[in-house]
C-alpha cells in the first residue's frame, strides 16, 4: 500500500510540469523564438512562410535586430514548441529558445 | 584594361592568391544576401524558390593583330533555385545570347554574329556545414552539376559558319563541381566559391578546362543603424572579386594558342535587399589579365538584376 502511494505521489510530481507546460502552451496568445543564422532581409521571408504554415499561427512578426520571431497564436488553438522549432528549420535556421506569453 | 610586365604578373597573382586565401580564412566568420557575379551561395529555404534574372553586358577588344576584333555580347541569364529540403538546393541556368563580333577581313570592317539560347545549367547544392549564431550564420556548401548542350552551335550568317566561340551553344556536355561558403552578418556577407569546369568536346572542338575562384563582400551601408522592429530593406555596397583561369581549346585535335588564360576582375557594385526581392548592379574590371597569344581581353562587363522568393 506504501509503494502504491509512493509511486502514486512520484507519478503526479513527474506530470505536474509536464501538464503545467502544455496548458502553458495551450493557453499562451504568443510565443516569441529566438532564431540563430536570421541577418538578412531576404531571408526572413521563407521563415515568415513556415511559421504562417502551422495551424493554429494567426500571424508572424519578425525583428531582424534582436533575431527574434513572434508568433500570434489563435486563442484555443494548442501549438507545441516542436512545431515551431520544425518551421524554422527547415527555413534554414536554428530556434534556440521559445517563451510563450 | 591594364598591361603589366610578366615579373609584375607573377607577383600579382601570389598577392590575389594570398588575399583570396585570407578572405576564404576569414570567410569562417561571416552572412548573405547573395553574390552578384557568381551564383553558387544562394540561400533557398526548403520549399521556396528564387527567380533571378540578369543582363550582362561584355566588351572584348585589344585585339594586337591587323584583324581589330572587337567582340560584344549581350546575356540574360535566368536562374531557378528551389529548396528540396533545409540543405539540399537545387539550380537551373538558361542564358540567352547575343553575340557580335566587328573584324577587318581584306580590307573591310565585316560584323559576325550569333544569336539565342544558350547551354542550360543545372547544379544541386547540400549544406554540409552550417553554424548559426545570433545575426550571424556561416555555411559550407559543395555542389555539383553539368552544362547542357541546348544552344546550337552551328548557327550560319551571311559569311558562312559562324566560329565557335560566337555560337550561341557549345555543343558539348560539361561537368563541373565546387564548394561555396557564405558567412553573414546584420552588417556584412562574404561569399566564396571555388569551381572547376570539365570541357569535354562536340563536332570537333573542345573548349578549354575552366577554373575560378570567386569571391564577394557586402557591407550594409543603409540603414547605418537598425531599427528595433521589423524586417527592413537593405542596401549593400560589394566589391568582388573572380579569378578565372581558362585553358586553350582545341579544333580538330590541334590547340588553339591563341585562347584561354588568366584573368582577375574586381567587382564594384549595389544591392538593395528587402524581404521579397534584390536588385543589383555591378561592374566587372579586370585587374589582370594574362591571356595566351592575341586571344582578346576583356575591356568590362556590366551585371544589372533582380531575385524574386516564391512558394509554389
């Protein structure tokens, strides 16, 4: 009974961040990645094009200077961190790190 | 147009091969919008396609010999890159060509000329090396591809056959191989080439072996400071350079040692970059040029352009 416990309790520490970071995703109106190799204007527009690709990305905005993407999310609509990371790759860059508001 | 002594020559060329060597070590650290006279470190991102068109205008004359050849040609060049996956970029070059040449035959100022398509060139690209950085990228690239016999090469005018080099084709299938690396930065690129063209031959004449070394610096000089939002349009100033080495062509398994050579250009020139096109202009000048017997030299050639980014 102990070790059922046990592992009760571990199971729900272990799914807690894990549920806590999906509802994040789920819940978030914008996610803003860091995109290494982005340093020109002619560039930026195949990575406009991925990000707009994903179901769910309502609109993109781009800051050449800081290297950063923006992505509007639609309310409602879950967009996980591995689908951005896919669309800026294959644009030809690298996502270093995505917060989410 | 510069005649140098062969002493002089000779140290030229160590002082180009030191300075491009420098610029290919210094290369491991640099961005792009793209060269204007070579095409080989294009960026393509999986699934978008560049269209780029050029004309070039060329001007060839210095001709020692009672003939005072002079030849122009005018190319248009266009260019399809498409992006078959984040690496892998695949080309396609089909030029058109107006070719003139103004010789003295017997006294008389004749004119020979050929015009239309010439040889297609398809070539693929694979990114072997790529290290991203904020606002900066460099990327390694080999590629690979063949020269396509698509433009005659036994066009006539009123003088009969028209020589080979005038031919708007070559005849011949060609393979060619090279790597391209690109470092850029939010304030500067710099582009490198390395190429090598196999010539083989058709209806009895083979063009020489062509080589190159290319290689381009673009510095951003508007706007001088960036803005903190948005995606605005670049301009460029870029100086190139190409050091092309071409071998004598042979007709009817006899060597030409009136052809081929070695020939070093600077490159001046403008790009205004935004995100959806490029417009560009540059002026080729050699700096050297050490040609075999009365082949002719080059006196300039002009490049004016544009790159278009679609999806299908």
């Amino acid at each position: 009974m102990f070790v059922l416990r046990l592992l009760l309790i571990t199971g729900l520490l272990l799914a807690a961040p894990v549920a806590s970071m999906s509802a994040q995703e789920a819940n978030a109106q914008s996610a803003t990645i860091r995109v290494d190799g982005l340093s020109c204007p002619f560039c930026a527009y195949g990575l406009e094009k991925h990000l707009k690709k994903i179901a769910g990305v309502e609109g993109v905005e781009i800051n050449m200077k800081s290297g950063k993407a923006i992505v509007r999310l639609k309310p409602d609509v879950r967009v996980d961190d591995a689908a951005l990371k896919t669309a800026v790759k294959k644009a030809g860059f690298t996502a270093r790190g995505i917060t989410r508001q | 147009m510069m005649m140098i002594s062969q002493k002089s020559s000779s140290m030229m060329y160590w002082t180009c091969a030191v300075a491009l060597l420098i610029s290919l070590a210094a290369y491991a650290d640099a961005s792009m919008a793209g060269p204007i006279t070579f095409n080989s470190a294009l960026p393509v991102s999986d699934g978008m396609s560049i269209l780029r068109s050029q004309v070039k205008l060329t001007r060839k004359s210095g001709d020692a010999t009672p003939a005072g050849r002079v030849l122009n040609v005018t190319a248009a060049p266009v260019v399809l890159a498409y992006g078959a996956s984040p690496k892998l970029a695949l080309f396609g070059v089909l030029p058109y060509v107006d070719k003139r040449l103004d010789v003295t035959m017997g006294g008389v100022r004749i004119r020979r000329d050929a015009q239309g398509i010439g040889d297609a060139l398809f070539f693929g690209r694979y990114t072997v090396i790529q290290v991203d950085r904020p606002g900066d990228t460099l990327r390694i690239a080999p590629f690979a591809g063949l020269k396509t016999p698509i433009g005659s090469h036994s066009q006539h005018d009123a003088f009969g056959l028209v020589p080979r080099i005038l031919q708007p084709g070559s005849g011949s299938w060609d393979p060619f191989m090279g790597v391209a690396l690109t470092r850029q930065t939010l304030d500067w690129e710099f582009d490198a080439a390395a190429k090598y063209r196999f010539n083989t031959g058709a209806a009895g004449f083979t063009f020489g072996d062509e080589a190159r070394v290319d290689a381009s610096f673009q510095y951003r000089v508007f706007p001088r400071t960036l803005e903190s939002g948005g995606v605005p349009a670049f301009v460029y100033a870029v100086l190139e350079s190409n050091l092309i080495w071409n071998g004598k062509n042979r007709s009817l398994g006899v060597t030409d040692p009136n052809s081929g050579g070695l020939t070093w250009n600077l490159a001046p020139g403008l790009q205004y970059v935004t995100d959806r096109f490029v417009l560009e202009t540059a002026v080729q000048i050699p700096a050297v040029q050490n040609l075999n017997g009365t082949a002719l030299e080059s006196d300039w050639v002009w490049t004016a352009g544009f790159r278009w980014n679609f999806f299908f």
